[in-house]
C-alpha cells in the first residue's frame, strides 16, 4: 500500500521532469479522430454551379446535414470534427434554392478545409479553361445566329424593295 501512494504521489512531480529528459514521455491515452457532421472536399464544392438541381446537387456532395422544416429551400452541410494530431475542422455550407433550382452558394464558413492537392488543382484548372472555351463558343455561335439573322433580314428587305419597284 505504501509503494502504491508513493507512486501515486510521484508521478505528477516525475511527468513534470519528463520534458526535461530526452526520450523519455509517459503513454498516452489513445484518441481517436470524431467526425461529426457532412464531409466535404473542396474539390466537389468547386464544382457546384447555380441552375443545378437538388438531385444534381445530393449526387455530387451528398445529403445535406439539415434540410430545415421552416426553410426548405435551404440546405446546410455543416461539419465539427475533431481530429487527434491536426487541426480541428470546422465548416458550414449554405446553398438556397429556388424552385428546385440552386440559386445561391454561401462558402464563407469553409475556410477549414483542405487546399486542392496539385493533381486536383490540374483537373480544376482544366475544368474551368473546358468552360471558358464551351462559352467563348457558345457566344461565337450565338454571334453567328445573329449575323445570319441580319443577312437574311437584308435580303428579305432588298427582295421587297426590288418587287415593290417592279410594279
């Protein structure tokens, strides 16, 4: 009994030594990582877009963590996990549909989370030049619909004039 209270009365005097001894700590208690909440990846974030649909959107992040009964337009994913060896995460996503029809993307509350890795920056960087190129063709196009549209209106409009002095 008295080997037991001296060991119990040391240890806090020896742990409070043991910083300066090299190589030496006392075990620890396992703590494992608590994940609470949607998991998200900055990389699926990215790639929402407005005039997605609900089922576009719960198919590319998931299920939302709280679809309010008051607001049912309005999807949060909100995340608070604690990690053993890294830095807590925490984060609220807030997306606002209209009729069905993603309107609005609130990512302030995301800053907690992980940087694009460099092969992930590759593919977002590819994905928004694809976009930039399909709308500067889609513009072409439509610029080109609407020349088409004028000449065609010139030549209706000569056809006139030449009937009109033909009689």
């Amino acid at each position: 009994m008295n080997k037991l209270t001296l060991i119990v009365f040391l240890l806090p005097f020896l742990s409070a030594c043991l910083s300066k001894i090299p190589n030496m700590s006392l075990p620890m208690l396992y703590k494992d990582d608590i994940w609470q909440g949607s998991i998200l990846q900055r990389f699926k974030i990215n790639q929402l877009k407005l005039g997605m649909s609900k089922t576009q959107v719960q198919n590319l992040i998931g299920s939302p963590s709280i679809i309010d009964p008051f607001h049912n337009n309005q999807w949060d994913y909100i995340n608070h996990s604690t990690l053993h060896k890294k830095n807590d995460i925490h984060y609220r996503l807030v997306l606002k549909f209209n009729d069905d029809v993603l309107a609005h993307i609130n990512t302030v509350g995301i800053g907690s989370l992980s940087q694009l890795n460099d092969r992930e920056k590759a593919v977002e960087n590819k994905r928004i030049s694809d976009e930039k190129a399909a709308e500067r063709t889609r513009l072409a196009a439509i610029k080109l619909a609407q020349e088409k549209a004028k000449i065609k209106a010139k030549r209706i409009a000569q056809e006139k004039t030449q009937l009109l002095g033909d009689l």
